[in-house]
C-alpha cells in the first residue's frame, strides 16, 4: 500500500505515420521478465496517449510488432512526444521529453549505423567467398578483416564513452550489453571495469531500484568469474 501511494505517473503522446486505426502494445521490463501493461489505439489521425504511474523507474517498450519496438526510459512526471513511422517505428522515432529515452534513442540510433555497415561488410565477405582464387580470397578477406574490426572498435568506443558518460542512469544497463556482430562490444572478461563501474553508479543514484539491486545481485556472481582480466580475443568476419 505504501508503494502504491508513493507511484508518479508518465506520459507518452505519440503521433506515428501509417499508424491510423491501429495499436501500440506498452511493456514493462522488469529485472527478471517483460510484462503486458496496456495496448492502446491509435485515433484517425495517428495519435495516441498513454499514462501509466509507475512503481518505480523502469524500462517501458513500446511495441508495433514482434519485431519493431523501441524502449524508453521515462522519469516521473515527464512528458513524452513521440513521433516516427508505424510501419519503421525503431528506425524513425524522435522524442522529447525524457533526457534518459533521449540516451536510448542514441544507443539505438548508433547501434543501427552499425548494423547497416555490417550488412555492407557482410555483403561483400559474401561475394568474396564466391571467387575461386584462394590467393585473391586470402588478400581480401584480410582487407575484409580490418575494415570489419575498426566498424566493431568505433561501435564499442561509443558504447564504453556512453557508460563513463552516464554513470548512475538505468540506460548504461542496456549499453553494457550492446553487441555487434553477437560479439559483446564490452566483454566482461577483458573489461570488467566497466560493469563495476555502472554497479558503483547505480548503487550512488538508485540504491533502492530494483534494476540495482538485481545487477548487484549479478555482479556478486560475475566477480567470481571475471575478476581478473584475460588475454583479449580476435575478432574477425569469421567470428
């Protein structure tokens, strides 16, 4: 009962192109599992609103289909305007209106830079692999190589800037676990300070939040593995 009482509310008021007469699905990610909240119609003209008092800061999706949904961050009593296209809402969505959604929406927003020039790499590791020169092949694919590692380095210089950043929001949660390629950008065996790091700011700014109380949780487990620091791995297209 206490808790209840002590909930704020959030806004969203979204205009989405293409979205007439059709629905957005709200989720909440809580520390162990993704929970329904609300699904909510689109009027005539695209837009909708949703107000929903929360427990506690926390993750909240924003759902179009299986595959295309965006998370935001939302602090109480903030507002947030959220336009972009229905049919490509995680690709297109611009907000305002909430500082820590805006992190993730840079997060989001690099992280499909690094997509696309992957799937370009990708492309053309795939042609290479139809030549029948297995000299030429090797010249290649170690071009190949180094173009695709310095893609992985600028996408992790961006997630490892982020967290030093953003010390004490929930969003470096969801940067510590960026990958590129399904390669961790912050692996923890070579860089383990990173989430002790956002353990440490977590624990100054939301001591009582449950997010920080389950990586604690986790980080408890982690040292035991990822204490020390090992040799660093190769990444190549192969990988």
């Amino acid at each position: 009962v206490s808790c209840q009482n002590n909930r704020e509310s959030f806004t969203i008021e979204g205009y989405l192109k293409g979205g007439e007469g059709k629905y957005v699905v709200i989720e909440e990610i809580t520390p162990t599992e993704i929970i329904f909240i609300d699904s909510v119609k689109l009027d005539d003209k695209g837009e909708f609103k949703f107000n929903y008092r929360m427990p506690y800061k926390s993750f909240y999706n924003v759902v179009v289909s299986q595959e295309d949904f965006i998370m935001l961050l939302p602090g109480y009593k903030e507002k947030i305007k959220l336009t972009g296209d229905y049919n490509n809402l995680s690709r297109t969505y611009q907000l305002v209106g909430s500082p820590e959604s805006q992190l993730l929406w840079q997060l989001n927003d690099y992280s499909i830079m690094g997509v696309d020039r992957l799937d370009s790499i990708k492309m053309v590791y795939d042609e290479l692999m139809q030549n029948l020169d297995a000299n030429f092949i090797k010249k290649e694919k170690e071009q190949l190589d180094s173009i695709y590692l310095n893609a992985y380095y600028e996408q992790q210089d961006f997630v490892v800037n982020f967290v030093q950043e953003n010390s004490g929001s929930l969003s470096t949660l969801i940067a510590l676990y960026k990958t590129f390629n399904t390669i961790p950008l912050i692996n923890p065996e070579q860089g383990f300070e990173y989430y002790e790091m956002v353990n440490e700011g977590l624990k100054n700014s939301l001591p009582e939040n449950p997010h920080t109380l389950n990586f604690g949780n986790t980080m408890q487990k982690m040292r035991f593995k990822y204490g020390s620091t090992s040799d660093e791995a190769t990444i190549t297209m192969g990988n």
